[in-house]
C-alpha cells in the first residue's frame, strides 16, 4: 500500500503545482487578493525548489510532463520572476487599474511558460511556447505607457509568428517520419535535412533574439509596462535558447557544417549592438539592446554544441534573467519618480537617492560580468567554447566584453552624477518594497555561484 501512495505521489508530482496555478486564477479575480496572490507564487516556489532532481535524467515524469535540471531551473526562474513582476506593480494596485485582469493575465503566462519548460512532446511545446505570446501582448497592449504600444505588439506577434509556422511543419515532417514526438526519443534521430534545419532552429532565433531578426525587442520593451518588460528580458528570451538546447539534440550532423554561419552573425552583431547601446537616450532602450549583445554570445554558445558551451549557455541564460530583469526595476523607479526615461533628465540621481546608487551599482556590476554574479561563470564558459571552436572568435569577445563593461560605466555614470533636471519638483526616495524587490534579483544572481557545480554537471 505504502508503495502504491509513493507511485501515486511521483505520478502527480509535476501536475501538482499546474493545478495549483490553475486554481490560483479563480483568486484573482476576487477583491483584495493582490499580495495573497504573490504570497501564494511563493509558497508554489518554495514547494517547486524541493522536488528530487535527477542530474542525469529526465526525472518526476506525469501526464507528458517531467523536469530535468536544463527544465527545472528555467521554471524556477520563472516563477521567481513573476514574484517580481506582481512586487514591482505596485502603482497598478494602487490606481486600481484593472488588477484583476492584471493578476489573471500573469498567472495564466505562468501556467503557459510552466507547461513550455515541462513538456515532453515536441508539439505540446510548440503549442505552448507560441501561446505564452498572447498574455506578453496583453500586458504589452494593456498597460503599456505609450500609444505606440500597438506597433511594439504587432511587431512582437509578426516577427514570431512569422517564423512558427515553419517550425510547426518541421515538427508535423519528423512525427510523419519518426512517428514520435517525445523530446527524450528524439536523440536517437540524425536529420540531415538543409530546410528541415532552417526551419526549426529559426524560430528560436527569432525569440532569443538574433542580431538581424532582434528589431521587434527594443520596441517591445520600450512600451512594455515594468511587468512586461521583467517576463520579457527574464524568461522570453529564454525561451528561444531553451528551445534550441533541445532542438539541437537530432539536428547535430547538419549544425555541424552550418553553425559557423549563426556564430559568425551573432559575433559582429553583439559587437555592433555594444556600440549601439553608447547611442541610446532611453534608459529602457539602453538596458534592452545590452540583452541583445548579451543573448548573441548564448547563440554562439550553443551553436558550436560543445560541453562548455551548452553550460555557459545555461548559466548566462539564468544570470541575465535576473540581472536584466532588476535592472528594468531600476530604470522604472526612476521612471514613477520622474516620469521619463531619458538619460537628460535622470540625472544627478546621486543627490536624490543614494541607496538606490548602491543598486544600480550592484545590478550593472553583475551585468558587465563582474564576481561573484552567474553571468561571469556563463561568460568564462561560453568564451572557453568559443576559443576552443576558433582562436579568431577572441577578438570579437574582446571587444563585445570590454564595450559591455562601456555601456554600464555610461549608463552608471550619466545617472547618477551630473546637475540633476531643474524640472524636478516633486520626490521621493526609495521605499522598502523597491529595495526588497532589488535585494531578490541580486541576492540569487550572486549566490548562486557558491552551487555552480549543480550547473556544470547537467548532462
């Protein structure tokens, strides 16, 4: 009998926390649930952090659903980041702007992503990496600042779907010719296929996103609210290089002859992009196209399919999930005191609120790949593969690093020294909820380090 409780138990193990999100959306849409709600997503956390991890195997597997460490750690970071994102709105709460919906809408992203990052079927996958899309337009269209909020939402939804439509007939072709579509199966396959090849790995590329395909971002970004914007630079970008990981797994023979291609475009486009990032006025803009540089070396990474680059891959993957994501907490503090983004008027910040110095600090120290944040230990890793594909990769790394550490010197530095804007005429320094929220996305980023080695040894 004990036994017959224990198989029970494993066998519900992954739709447990599902039917706990599925039940949380009724709770939304009651009055006065807002931090309940965030109370809720952190015990389903806490609860989530305790499940037995296989590092070798896909491992809790129910109902088509299982993690693996690659899976587990995405869906950890994704729920901590939608922690986050309900902490950060707290003007939407206040103003009582449609929280309801609000709350709804995040939760249902949370199901969407959870179900992404846990499925074992190629096509379940696409399905709901494709629907996770709808509420990022939702929050993008509803509580976006600027009426060029629709623009940024068409250029989302177009730029992706765009390319899906291909990966959704890769993945009918492989089920007519393999009759399987289960992703633990599909390394057994060996598909030399050119178009078959383009077809599935664009999609991703798209969604990471690579230099040439990543105009939808900025735009995106800019007119997200902070909510939107958190969910987009922590998990969506994510998405696409976990997609990749595990597309990679039967198209290896092929990406052999043509990974020189991408590696080559996501190089000088990180490169490029570095020095775009000097040209930026808006904060949010700046912080967006550093996510692009940051996100071509990841490409590379996984693109060269050696075993330091699908561990840097995962590691800087999480690292600037939360790096990136406290850093568009950051430019939204200034964004509720001053009611602008512009490097001209966020100015002189120093005067103002100089605990909030000390987190710009910390946060743009962690994203130039400073010790001890998880992006240092995915940029050695990725650097290490890159090096040991091509000795000439060091000189566009060379010069992506040092213009990565340029651009958070001049963001750091037009912030918070200079005469500030005469304009200012009404403030307020920072509030225990903002530093709480900044203290979560740094004190992971860093502490993680000491448990690399769970990292390291996933495969």
């Amino acid at each position: 009998m004990m036994y017959m409780y224990m198989y029970m138990y494993n066998l519900l193990m992954m739709m447990k926390f599902l039917m706990m999100m599925i039940f949380m959306m009724p709770l939304c849409l009651v009055k006065n649930m807002f931090w309940m709600v965030q109370m809720m997503l952190m015990l389903m956390m806490f609860l989530f952090m305790n499940l037995n991890i296989s590092i070798m195997n896909f491992c809790n597997i129910s109902y088509m659903m299982s993690v693996d460490l690659l899976s587990y750690g995405l869906i950890l970071l994704s729920i901590w980041i939608v922690i986050l994102m309900i902490m950060s709105s707290e003007n939407l709460f206040k103003e009582n702007f449609y929280i309801n919906f609000f709350l709804f809408n995040i939760i249902f992203l949370l199901i969407m992503l959870y179900l992404t990052f846990s499925v074992l079927n190629l096509f379940m996958f696409y399905l709901f990496f494709e629907g996770s899309l709808i509420p990022t337009l939702l929050l993008i269209i509803g509580w976006g600042y600027q009426p060029e909020r629709i623009q940024a939402g068409l250029y989302l939804l177009f730029y992706t779907l765009f390319v899906s439509l291909p990966l959704l007939i890769g993945i009918f072709y492989i089920f007519n010719n393999m009759n399987c579509l289960m992703i633990y199966f599909l390394k057994f396959l060996d598909m030399n296929y050119y178009i078959l090849y383009f077809s599935m790995v664009m999609a991703f590329l798209v969604k990471m996103p690579m230099y040439f395909v990543h105009l939808w971002l900025p735009k995106a970004h800019v007119e997200a609210p902070v909510s939107g914007s958190m969910i987009l630079a922590g998990i969506m970008l994510k998405l696409g290089g976990y997609g990749l990981l595990r597309v990679m797994i039967f198209l290896q023979e092929i990406n052999m002859k043509l990974n020189y291609l991408w590696i080559i475009i996501s190089l000088l486009g990180g490169f490029y992009i570095s020095l775009k990032c000097f040209c930026q006025v808006d904060i949010k803009s700046l912080i967006a196209y550093s996510s692009v540089a940051h996100m071509s070396i990841v490409i590379s990474g996984i693109m060269i399919m050696n075993y330091w680059g699908y561990m840097g891959s995962y590691i800087l993957m999480i690292g600037h999930g939360l790096c990136s994501s406290g850093m568009f907490c950051l430019a939204n503090i200034l964004y509720e005191r001053l009611h602008s983004r512009s490097l001209y008027i966020n100015k002189g910040m120093m005067n103002f609120m100089p605990s909030m110095s000390l987190w710009w600090f910390l946060l743009l120290s962690s994203n130039m790949a400073a010790p001890p944040s998880l992006n240092l230990m995915g940029e050695i890793s990725l650097i290490n593969s890159l090096l040991s594909w091509s000795w000439f990769s060091m000189i566009m790394l060379m010069l992506i690093s040092f213009f990565s550490a340029g651009y958070s010197l001049y963001l750091y530095s037009y912030i918070q020294h200079g005469d500030y804007y005469q304009g200012v005429y009404s403030y307020y320094t920072g509030v225990s909820r903002e530093y709480l929220m900044l203290m979560l996305h740094w004190f992971p980023l860093n502490i993680l380090i000491l448990k690399v080695d769970y990292f390291m040894i996933w495969f």
